[in-house]
C-alpha cells in the first residue's frame, strides 16, 4: 500500500467539506445574554404607547419627567427581563422569543394603529376572530411593521449559538441574572414608587399597554376562564318559566325579530339627529327610537353574551354570564320557537343548544362573496318562515353591520352614497372624512336592511302579530382623539364606543293585543336606557313569566294596560 499522497489543490479544498462554514456568520450567546437583548428590544420596539400615556400631562423640559421616563422603562425591562429569566432555558429561549417576536409585533401594530389596548377581552376577540376578518385587518402597513419588527429579529434569531456550559457555571449566571434584574426592578420602583403606584392605581387599564406582558397576561387569563367554563356545563337559568296569560287569548301566532347590530354607534344614527339623513326609510315608519342607550361593553366577545343575560353591566360578572344560559333559553324553555341566524363571528355561547344557521353557509345568490355576505342574506327565506309561522316564535339575526376596519365592504353599491369613501382596509391611508362617509354607507345599508324587515313584517300583519326590535352591540370609533375601531376598556371608553342606536317597530296587532299605549311608548323612548333593559323587555314582549323578569327593567312595561294602571315611573336604565 503506498504512502503517497495526492497533492492538495485548490480544487480538493473547494470539494472538501468545511467545518466552519456552517458556524461562519453564527452569534454566539448565552441564554443570559439573549435574555437581556430581547428585554431591551421589547421595550425600545412595544412600549411607545406606554410611556407616552404615563408620561401625559407632565412636562417635557422637566428634569422629574425624564428621571420618571426612565425609571418606567427600567421597570418594563426589568418585568420583561424577569418573566423571560424565569421561563426560557438553552433549549427553549429561541421558540419562545421567536413566538413573543411575532406576537409582539402584531400586538404593537394594532394598539399604534388603532389606540387599543390588549386587555384579556381585546385577546378573546383577537382568538375568536375568523379568516375573514384576519384577512381585513392585514394591509401593508401591517406587512412592513412585521417586516422590520418580527421578520429582520427572526433572522438575527435563527443566527443565534447558545454557548453551552457546565451545569453550575449556568446556574450561577441564571442566579445571578435574576438577582441583579430584582435588585435594578426594586430600585426603580422604590425611585418612583408614590406617582407610579398613583397612576397605575388611577389608571389601571394601563398596565395592558406593556408589551409583551399584556400579551400574556391576557392570554393566560384567557386560557384560564375557557378552561373554568369547560369543565362545567352552562349553568340554566330561569327554570320556572312558563307561558303568560295572554299566549291563552291570542288569537294569531307571534313573531319577535330581533336584530344583533354591529359597530353602529348612535353619532351617527340619522332619528338620533345627525346632521346626516343616514336612517331615511326607517324615518318615514312608525318606529320607536331611543335615543340614548348605552351598551354592555365596548366588543363583540363583551357585550353580546352581557346583553343576553338577566343582569348586565349593572352587576357586571363575566364569569357568572359566561358560565350561564341566555334570553333564549329562558324564552325557549317557556314554549317559544327561537332561532339564531349569524352573519358575523357566532353568538358567543349565548345560542348554545338552539336552532341555529350562518348565511355564508345559506350562500343566497348575489349577497355572498370571498367568504362575506351582505347582511341582507339575513332575510333569505323570511317570506316563507312567516308564512308558516305557528305559535310564539323569536328569530334573532346577528348582523356583519358596520363592522370595520372594511366598512366599504359592508354595504352594495348602490347605498355608496356618501363620497369619497375609503377603499381600504387600512384606515390611516384614508382621510377622516373618507373613513366616515363609509361608514355612514354601511349605516344606510342596515337602514334599509331594517326597513324591507318590518316591510315583510307588516305584509303579513293580517295573519301575525310581528315587532322587531333592533340595537348594536357596542360603537365604534372613527379617528377621534386617534382612536379606531372599538374594544377600549369600558372605564376609560370614549361614548361612541358605548352609546349605541335602538329602534323598536310592533304590529297594531301586537300593540292591541299586548295593550300598549303608543303615547306612552313614545315617551318611553326618549328616557335612557341600556342593553340591561334588553333581557326583560323580551320577556314581556314574549309574555315570558318568570322570577327573572323585573318589570323595572322592561322598557315597555309601564305602558302596558297593568303599567298604566299604576302611578307613572321612569323606566330603570340599568346602566
């Protein structure tokens, strides 16, 4: 066997395999070291909106302010620091951190574009948000914000070498770590402890500013109330309900619609005096409106599950109403045929159990496309049900209404009479005004949705006793104070996030039967109420007996003929 070698050529070291290539543009670092980079990058990238809202107020050539400024940002870099030190070790800092990244940026995104905050009721409605309304939300603006803040980190990320080490000598820098993160926290809440304990006292929805830690709080708190609820069924409610007297002495079958609105503030609600006409059919019908009424919360995930349920804000427990059955339960368990028909994201638990369909699923031509319906889909095959209609029934239609940032997309052509109106889903490429004249559309659009309902309500008023009753879930918010969409903490909620329109239309059919004075009603109308008057104004519409109703709380009860038979009293608000 020779001992002869090959001469090495630069063509055999091209073909050799190299051992440093792949460690060539690697980072090396230690968990620590990681740890401490990611914290400061939170804090530079995510928490603008938090300083800038603890900083409000205070001067800016003040030497108090920027000792505070900086102790703040100390403390968020020590609570990201910390909570990071705490959970992440060589093998799991880098999926950690990359899904932190993600979500992070997503998170900073909305709350500088929009001016939320990411409280445990914002995440719900982010969790349960469908492709649908995902694929609205995202623009280009989205696209590059995540370019720079999660992509570009991600990179640098997966360029990452933890450095190993032994055991002890880990356990020491992770000890060490953590001490020095307490001892700088400590410090720095001790240096501002009285004005920071005042604000976050005063203001407490303003921890849910700092990012990521809202993100998981919010989350955990999340994951912990859906766990609690499913291990339990809904608790039942209003288990001695049966039909009222007059179900005994009607001599025509009953129909209740009741209409779910969405994102309809009451600003911009033409009976409520807008300065634009954006209700003009309903103008011209015999309809109830109430003009100030004032919702449950200020989303969906909030105000549908509390608007349905027998006590509302007024004695708010979320997790008394998520844990219990509904309005239609009750109704329901009283004799009455209740049906839920959804054009938006479900309802919420509140439907659990019951007769139920979603239009997208009905698909009626020409309404749907990419996934969305037109609301008017919500009345495909009405004309046939009330042809059919037997007994009591409560059909309730859960509207997309003005649901944004798309809102040129809730409404056809042909109701796009305010102009220009923005296009685009991303409302900071449009000027106010574009923003609300397409909005204004949308409210037309269920202007007209509300008026062919009672249309085909009243044609068959020879045969049925029919009444609707339409209100929204909760506002929204157009650019003011440079704020958009809904979802702020209902403390600190500006009103077009809370006042919400309502109409109500009944049958003279149903009025006689039910011996309602339409002076009275009309009076009624003009005093304050709340989605808390919903849940017992259903029940004595539907002649629901039962120990849940409080007639207080039942808008149309003092005009009643037992109502008027009594002194007159200012329906409760329930707000």
């Amino acid at each position: 066997m020779s001992d002869h070698k090959p001469p090495f050529t630069a063509a055999a070291a091209a073909a050799a395999p190299s051992r440093s290539a792949p460690d060539r543009f690697a980072i090396p670092a230690t968990v620590e070291q990681l740890v401490l980079v990611a914290s400061l990058f939170f804090l530079l990238t995510a928490n603008r909106q938090f300083v800038s809202a603890a900083l409000q107020g205070r001067s800016l050539t003040s030497l108090s302010t920027w000792g505070f400024g900086l102790a703040l940002s100390v403390i968020v870099m020590g609570i990201h620091l910390l909570l990071l030190a705490l959970a992440a070790n060589r093998w799991t800092v880098k999926p950690l951190l990359a899904v932190l990244i993600v979500a992070t940026a997503s998170a900073s995104h909305f709350m500088q574009q929009f001016g939320v905050y990411l409280d445990p009721s914002m995440l719900r409605n982010v969790l349960r948000t469908d492709v649908g309304e995902a694929g609205e939300l995202f623009s280009l603006a989205m696209a590059a914000h995540l370019l720079v803040y999660a992509v570009l980190p991600l990179l640098l990320l997966w360029r990452v070498r933890i450095v190993n080490r032994p055991w002890l000598r880990a356990g020491a820098a992770r000890a060490g770590l953590l001490l020095a993160g307490v001892a700088v926290l400590v410090g720095a809440l001790l240096a501002v402890f009285q004005p920071f304990s005042s604000l976050m006292r005063n203001h407490k929805e303003m921890r849910y500013l700092i990012t990521p830690a809202n993100v998981l709080w919010s989350l955990a708190s999340v994951a912990v109330q859906d766990a609690r609820g499913a291990a339990k069924p809904r608790q039942p409610i209003g288990l001695d309900a049966v039909p009222g007297p007059s179900w005994a002495t009607r001599h025509k079958p009953r129909v209740l619609v009741l209409v779910v609105g969405e994102t309809a503030r009451a600003a911009n609600w033409g009976l409520n005096g807008y300065a634009r006409d954006t209700t003009p059919e309903l103008a011209g019908l015999p309809v109830l409106n109430f003009r100030d009424v004032t919702a449950c919360g200020t989303n969906t995930e909030v105000s549908l599950p509390c608007m349905f349920a027998p006590v509302g804000r007024r004695d708010y427990d979320e997790d008394r109403i998520r844990g219990s059955e509904s309005l239609l339960h009750v109704a329901a368990r009283a004799g009455v045929a209740v049906h839920w028909r959804d054009n938006q994201s479900g309802c919420k638990g509140v439907c659990d159990g019951l007769p139920n369909d979603v239009v997208a699923t009905i698909n009626p031509a020409g309404l749907c496309e990419g996934g969305r319906c037109l609301d008017e889909g919500l009345l495909h095959g009405l004309d046939q049900s009330l042809a059919h209609a037997r007994g009591n029934q409560l059909l309730v239609l859960h509207q997309l209404g003005n649901h944004g940032p798309a809102y040129s997309k809730r409404y056809p052509p042909a109701f796009a009479r305010f102009q220009p109106a923005c296009t685009s889903d991303d409302l900071r490429l449009c000027t106010p005004a574009e923003i609300v004249n397409a909005y204004d559309n949308s409210l037309l659009y269920t202007d007209h949705l509300l008026a062919t309902l009672i249309a085909k309500l009243r044609a068959r008023s020879d045969q049925i006793d029919t009444a609707m009753i339409y209100v929204s879930d909760h506002g929204e918010s157009l650019g003011e104070n440079n704020l958009f969409l809904h979802g702020m903490p209902y403390p600190i909620a500006p009103d077009v996030q809370k006042k919400v329109p309502m109409v109500m239309w009944l049958s003279d059919g149903w009025k006689q039967q039910a011996g309602l004075d339409s002076a009275c009603l009309q009076r009624v109308a003009k005093a304050p109420a709340s989605h808390d008057n919903l849940f017992h104004t259903v029940l004595g519409l539907l002649d629901v007996s039962t120990g849940l109703h409080e007639r207080p709380l039942d808008l149309l009860a003092p005009c009643s003929a037992a109502g008027l038979a009594k002194p007159p009293a200012t329906p409760a608000a329930g707000a």
